[in-house]
C-alpha cells in the first residue's frame, strides 16, 4: 500500500470522506440511528477541520487515522453529553397539538377520582396505577388482605363507570 502524503488537513480530509462515512455508517447502524449519517459525518469533519495540522496529519503518516476517527464518532454517538447527542436527539419534532388531536379522558379520569372517591380509595388509586403496587403490596402497606384490596378496586371501577358510563 502506497502512502499518500497531503499539503493540507482539507484536503487529507475531503479525500478520506469516504472511509469517514463508512465508520459512521458502522456505528450508527449497529444503534439504529441510521437516519443521523449525514449530520454526523457532517459534524465529524467539522471536529477534524477544527484540530490542529500537525496532529491530524501526524495521525495519517502514522496509519492511526481511521481508529481516530472511529474514536470521535464512537464518542458522539455513544455519550448523552455529546454535541451530537444533544443537537440532534434531543431534539423533538415540533409538531402543533390542535384542540381535536387532545383527548380529555385520562383527565377527566383523575378529576373523578379526586373528587368522587373516598380518601382510602383515592390511596389505592394511586398505589395501583402511579405507584404500580400489585394487590398484595397495597394490602400489605394498608394492613388488609389481598383480597379486600381487589373488593375496593372493584368498588372504586364501579364507582367511576357510574358517573362516566364507561
């Protein structure tokens, strides 16, 4: 294999975009992000644009170049503090709720529970479906059997179908 010896980083960089992309291509399959190639080869040239000459062209003549690179991109896909973590997956789509998009059922859902339920209904209410308490552990922090708790939540259903005709 014959070494080829570059003036500049851009240019050592424009002809090595290739083997960039194929790494990113690499890591970003192997996590299901293929749909970031671009930005992140993109972003990586930018990193490497911005090092110092020597270093970068020190890192080719020395045949070390390609783990380099790996090395950058493993960082900004693998790490939740990178650039690239934090540009483009954190990011959320924007997308504008109208009136008829929003469904008003778990809401009126909580409304009743606080105001048609008693205090110990409204605890097993909570224990249940935000706590995620099977029906054993409620009883067991109440101090009644299993079985009462499955009576009151049976109660509490029929309680909250009466009023909204579930």
């Amino acid at each position: 294999m014959i070494k080829k010896y570059f003036s500049s980083k851009e240019s050592l960089i424009a002809s090595e975009y290739d083997n960039i992309k194929d790494i990113a291509f690499n890591i970003l399959r192997s996590n299901n992000d293929l749909h970031f190639l671009d930005d992140l080869v993109q972003d990586v040239c930018v990193i490497l644009l911005t090092q110092n000459k020597e270093s970068i062209m020190t890192i080719h003549e020395q045949g070390h170049f390609n783990f380099y690179v790996a090395r950058i991109l493993a960082n900004q896909v693998l790490s939740s503090t990178s650039p690239f973590h934090k540009k483009y997956r954190l990011k959320l789509p924007k997308i504008d709720l109208t009136e008829e998009d929003y469904n008003n059922t778990a809401d009126k859902f909580w409304y009743d529970v606080h105001h048609l339920l008693s205090d110990k209904h409204r605890l097993i209410v909570n224990l249940r479906y935000v706590y995620c308490l099977k029906a054993e552990q409620i009883g067991t922090i109440l101090a009644v059997s299993k079985r009462q708790i499955y009576k009151d939540l049976k109660k509490i259903h029929n309680i909250l179908e009466k009023n909204n005709k579930i």
